[in-house]
C-alpha cells in the first residue's frame, strides 16, 4: 500500500473527492480548526510520541520481512530499518510542513507501506534489492504525476478498483504471515519448521492484539498491535528466541549515503510497483480526506489532497535513492487525533523529526532487528489480513449490481488464478511477463480497470458520476456516494481497525479507510 503495513485499512470511501474546489484568493478566511494552531511543547512533544508508539512497528516490519524473504545480511536488514525511519521522517515533514505545491500541511504521518511487499519480495528474490528501488524510484515519479492530473487519472482508478487491488495484495502476503508464525526461515534451517512453540507465541501475539483493539478504549486500543508484539516478545525472550547480537554489533551513529544497495531498473519490476503505487495514491486520498474530517470537520481542499499524493510519491522516489522501501500514508495515526483531539500539524512534524532523529542510531533499528519471526509473523498476520478485509470493505461500498459483481469475479479470478496455479502454467511467457502474471496483483488490475472503464454502467452509476463531474459538493468523481456510517461512526475513537498499510479508527469519515 503504504505499510505501508502498516501500507495499508479501509480508508477509500471518499477516495475521489477530486471536485471539491480549492479556497480562491478573494476567499473569506476559513475559521480556525487547529490545523496551523502550535501547542506548547510540553504538551506536543508527548503527543507526538503517541503518535510514533502507533506506527513504529509497522514502519519497520517491511523491511525486516523483505530483507529475510531474500535473504540479506542482518546489518543489510538493521540498515533498511534504520533508513526506513529517516525517511519516513523526511517524508513526514514533508507532509505537514509542505514545500509549494507539495504536501498536504495537514496532521498526515508517512510510514513504509505494506502493499509494496506483495511485489517486493518476488522481485527481490528474480533481480535484487536494487530492482525493487528501481522500480520504486519510477513509481514514485508516477505518484507525482499522479498527485498533479488527479481529475483525470483517478477517473480509472476508483476507489472500487482500488478495493479490488487492495483485496489482492492482502491474500497474496497471508502465506507470508504464516511462514513466519511457523518459524521463518531459522526454523527451516533447523528442521522444526511450523512446530508448535512457534505457533503458541505468534498466538499471544494475535490474541493480545485483538482483545486489546476490541475490548479497551483510548491509546491501548490504538497501539494494539505494538503492546501485543511486546507481549509475544516478552514470551519468546522467556523461552530463548532473542538473540540480541545484532544490537552488539550495530553503531551508536551512522549517516546512511545515497545509492547503498544500488539501482537496478527491470521493465516488469516497474510496471509491477508503479501499479501498487497507483493504488497507494488512491488508499493515501481516504487518509488525507479522513484526517481533514476528523481534525478539522471539514472536506479536504483539491490542492491537499494533490499535494499530498505528490508528497507520497516524492518521499517513495528518495526513499528508493537511499535504500528505503515506498512510503504512505499511515490511517492509524487518525486515531490518535481523534484520541487526544489536538489536530495540529505541528504534533505530526515533531513526531517526524524524532523519528528522523532516531534513524541515524542503528542500535535503535537493530533492536528492530532482534524481533523473532513467530512473533512478528503473529503481528503482521493481523495487518495483512486487515489489509484484506480493508479491501472488501472498500468493495462493499459499491453497489454490487450484476455489473459490479461480475467485474470482481473476473477480476479476482484472474489475479487468484495466475497468483496460485503452479508455475509451469506461465512458462510459455516471457520471464518478465512471468513475473507481473505471477504476482496476481498486475493482471487484477488491468482487468479490472478495463472492464470498469468499458463495461455500460447502469442509470444510477451514470448518473452519480455526471453528478460529480458538475462538482456536486456531496459527490465523489466515482458517483460513490458518502455513506451514513460516516456521520454515524462520531465518536467513536476508541474502535480501530489494525493494518499498518492502513489501520484507521472508527471516527468522522473513518470508515472511509491508505493506506
């Protein structure tokens, strides 16, 4: 997603709000909601550790689980994690603060995407790691050019096809997920592969989780995940799965350089990325849309929502320089807005200069790195499968009529199909072309973004989409309407939902989902 798992929860709703117009110049002043308001820093600084405590785990857990899925050294995977919160970091104040067109300037924190993973770890697997940042550089260009034409592009990727690819990724990291609750590759290289023991503490982890996020309230429901990884942490340090020599072995202080694993540009690992990015953009739309709407009680302006997707695909493109993974939105930290009510931008910078700061100590991302694979398998088993149902929810806001429905079917028949047959039904392609088929994600698209495009839409749907064209305040570009769960959903901060490519609480516009 973007993730992340973070990327990436149901965060779509009002994805294509393209036509809402920006404020003109002659513009009466837009009453004061906090957003340019600076706390006092003893206030800010603690909200804005609230808001790391809720994305740490999912900032970090991409590149620890691309880095063992293709086997890098464990300084290569403590460098990725390290780089990944600097340049969430850099991608944060982006956000917040803004360079001219750039950036939302609103409470939105930047976090490395889960979406990306599905697609990642096949690429890096076929090419390299370089591959994958290639491939990362090219797609966030395409976000950029994405965040400028939105009127036009989104028109092809509603959030309807975007639940579609969303749904795909989800499935396709499961299997992952439970390699790792098995063990992981440690416990293939020892034989005991899926033992039991493993299993019983990727289950604290699950069990923790989910009883925290459903039956507390306030911050213990937004960090969830977090508190449940330390309890499977604390379980697998009792039974000695810690090994703690990584942290041995990593520096106080290193400056990462540009171009540490390289660049390699693949045409198959650039299609493949650049159509998650697109997705991304989209998810990143439903976070910036619902931040506005729980902080500020309002509807995004169009320069926002395009600053924004523009500063997801800058802070992608210089990730993939420095060898960090893509970058999102990240929808769980609109809980901590609705939590503590302070929807400063300000907060969110903070909170991303100190994880600026912290990514330049590579004992803080080794730490990271000492996780063991059951318990972070049990963490992101939540997250991917939340990615999932984030995609059927952002399904299940369309009407489903015969048209809608057979564009799933075709869609998820094709991505499920190539994703899970054997392999040797792609050997008459090329390999590039076995690589894109494979993944499942590329060909659900393309499927679905034909069909959608050219399928009749029924008289409803024609009349919805006409309707938003004309900039009916109410409308969004698809014809989705806005749904009453929206309003319905006020008040309710303490109800979230866990992905870090997209975790969003159940506020004002929450259930919109982007990640």
């Amino acid at each position: 997603m973007a993730a992340t798992p973070a990327a990436e929860a149901p965060r779509l709703t009002e994805a294509s709000r393209l036509s809402a117009p920006s404020p003109s110049p002659g513009a009466a002043a837009a009453p004061r909601d906090g957003v340019n308001e600076m706390p006092p820093l003893k206030r800010a600084v603690p909200l804005a550790v609230q808001h790391l405590l809720a994305m740490f785990v999912g900032n970090a857990a991409p590149a620890l689980i691309v880095g063992g899925a293709i086997g890098m050294a464990t300084s290569e995977v403590t460098l990725m994690v390290q780089i990944a919160m600097i340049m969430s970091g850099v991608a944060t104040l982006l956000q917040t603060l803004g360079v001219g067109p750039v950036g939302a300037r609103l409470p939105v924190m930047q976090g490395t995407s889960f979406a990306f993973l599905a697609v990642a770890i096949p690429i890096g697997n076929e090419y390299g790691i370089g591959a994958v940042f290639g491939g990362a550089v090219i797609a966030g260009v395409v976000q950029v050019v994405f965040g400028g034409s939105m009127r036009w592009l989104a028109r092809l990727f509603p959030p309807f096809v975007a639940g579609i690819i969303i749904l795909i990724i989800g499935i396709s990291l499961m299997p992952t997920a439970i390699n790792y609750a098995a063990g992981g590759s440690p416990a293939e290289a020892a034989g005991d592969l899926g033992a039991l023991k493993y299993y019983g503490v990727a289950a604290v982890v699950v069990i923790v989780t989910v009883a925290l996020n459903q039956f507390t309230r306030g911050f213990t429901s937004v960090a969830a995940v977090l508190i449940g990884l330390i309890a499977g942490y604390a379980v697998a340090l009792a039974a000695g799965m810690v090994d703690f020599s990584p942290v041995a072995e990593a520096g106080w202080f290193f400056a990462p350089a540009p171009l540490q694993f390289g660049l390699d540009f693949h045409s198959a690992a650039i299609v493949a990325i650049t159509v998650i990015a697109i997705a991304s953009s989209v998810e990143s739309i439903g976070d910036i849309t619902a931040v506005a709407r729980t902080g500020a009680g309002r509807a995004p302006t169009a320069r926002e929502l395009s600053g924004g997707v523009m500063a997801d695909g800058i802070g992608t493109s210089i990730a993939a320089i420095f060898g960090g993974l893509p970058n999102t939105t990240y929808s769980q930290n609109t809980g901590v807005i609705a939590l503590t009510g302070v929807v400063s931008r300000f907060v969110v910078a903070i909170a991303g200069g100190i994880l600026l700061l912290a990514g330049f100590v590579p004992k803080i991302a080794a730490v990271f790195n000492t996780i063991p694979y059951p318990v972070l398998g049990g963490a992101v088993l939540v997250m991917f499968s939340m990615v999932a149902s984030a995609g059927v929810q952002v399904i299940a806001q369309e009407t489903l009529d015969r048209r809608a429905l057979l564009i799933l079917a075709v869609s998820l028949g094709s991505g499920l199909g190539f994703s899970l047959a054997p392999e040797e039904v792609l050997s008459g392609f090329q390999s590039d072309i076995q690589l894109l088929l494979g993944s499942g994600i590329v060909p659900a698209m393309l499927v679905a973004v034909v069909l959608n495009t050219f399928l009749p839409k029924t008289e409803t749907e024609a009349t919805n989409v006409a309707g938003a064209r004309a900039g009916e305040p109410d409308a969004v570009a698809t014809g989705a309407a806005e749904p009453d769960a929206v309003k319905a959903n006020a008040g309710k901060p303490e109800v979230m939902e866990i992905g870090a490519a997209q975790a969003q609480p159940e506020v004002p516009a929450a259930a919109a989902g982007k990640r």
